[in-house]
C-alpha cells in the first residue's frame, strides 16, 4: 500500500535554513547525540564526512550540530549564534573530515566526554528532508530515528534479559514499535534500542534498571 504524503513530505520541515539535510537534519543528529550521552558534554569532537565534510561549513552544518548538542530545536535562532554559546556554556568543540566508509555522505561521527573522562561515540546522518538516523552507538550497530520515543538499555547478554524488559514494557501497555538488539559477543556487553508509540514511565524505566543484567537505561525523547 501505498503511503499518503503529508503536507510536511511536501513543504519539509519547519526549520533554519538554508537546507533540510544540511542543517534541520544535523540539529536532529546533534539533540540525539546529546540524549544518547545523556545530556550536554563538555568536549565534542565531530568528525564530517562526505557531503557535510564538503559543503557542510557553507550549510552551517557545523553551527547546526552544535545546536543539537545545546538541545536547541531546528527552527531555534539561535542556531546561528551555536558556537558562541557553547563556548559560554563551557562546551568545547572541535571539527576533522574524516572518511567514515560505506556510510551517507551527510554523516558525522560524534565524540563526546564529560568531566569525569566517560567517552562516547555516536555516528549518525542526515537523510534528507529533516529525517535522519542513528546507526552506531559505540561499537553497537543500531537504529534510531528520532520519530519516536526511544528507550536505550545496556546490558549483560544473558538468556532472559530480554524477556524481562519487554514483560515490563507490556505491564504498562508501552506498544514497541520496534527494536534492535547488538552485543559485543556471547556474554559480553549488549544494548536493546526500542522505539515505542509512547514514552517509557519513570516506574518502568526505574523497573528495567533494577533487571539483573541491566547496566543503563536511557529514554529518548522523540526530536
């Protein structure tokens, strides 16, 4: 079947301009790089690759993914004023061109440390029109749009890990729309990257955490 078009297919996405992928879908990649860390870091190297290495500065995708990483929206003007901002807000913040492989060229790969020297790697790119995803998160192969309520869980690969968050999930009627499971190996670390039609509760997120296995748990918010 096939899908109706919206009037946002047609007009894209309220947003800075000047470009939907260039700018509204670099602020995107930006606000879920900041959930997925779990608020604003303090140092942020960016790498760009492809078209946002090439024509990305042009764009203001730079100021762009830096306004993610403030938690502004797409059409906040303060996205042009981003890079003063962060260096008033105490984020540092540093951009390389990098070759990211077999990846689209409106890709960037996050860097992201806090204070305490936790580091974290996002890759993520702009696909076009606003929409974009996340697909790496560290060394785990994920998927994450940002369309909809996001629940991280970090975990020991054990049998019934699994079983004991979507038990909770279904307790509290929270429909999974639908998730993708990576771990390092067998037994080792692993993460679960459930979107649901609804945000996860504080209960149920509290509950997960408290599963044997479980490491993190982090609820993004749909951006």
């Amino acid at each position: 079947m096939t899908r109706q078009r919206s009037l946002f297919d047609i007009v894209g996405p309220i947003m800075i301009g000047p470009s939907s992928s260039h700018t509204a879908g670099a602020v995107r990649l930006g606000l879920l790089a900041r959930a997925v860390f779990g608020g604003c870091p303090a140092v942020a190297h960016i790498e760009l690759h492809g078209s946002f290495a090439s024509t990305g500065r042009g764009h203001g995708t730079d100021l762009a993914l830096i306004a993610g990483l403030l938690g502004f929206a797409p059409d906040d003007a303060r996205i042009r004023e981003a890079l003063t901002l962060a260096k008033e807000s105490g984020l540092s913040v540093s951009f390389d061109e990098a070759d990211l492989g077999e990846v689209h060229p409106n890709t960037a790969r996050f860097v992201l440390s806090d204070g305490s020297g936790r580091t974290m790697r996002v890759l993520g790119s702009s696909l076009g029109g606003g929409d974009v995803v996340v697909s790496a998160i560290d060394d785990f192969g994920v998927e994450m749009t940002g369309d909809l309520p996001t629940l991280l869980v970090e975990h020991q690969d054990r049998p019934g890990e699994i079983a004991a968050v979507t038990a909770i999930l279904a307790e509290e009627s929270a429909n999974v729309a639908s998730m993708k499971v990576a771990r390092e190996g067998r037994g080792a670390r692993a993460m679960m990257v459930i979107e649901t039609d609804t945000p996860v509760s504080d209960e149920a997120a509290l509950r997960i955490g408290e599963t044997p296995g479980a490491a993190i748990v982090r609820r993004v918010a749909a951006v």
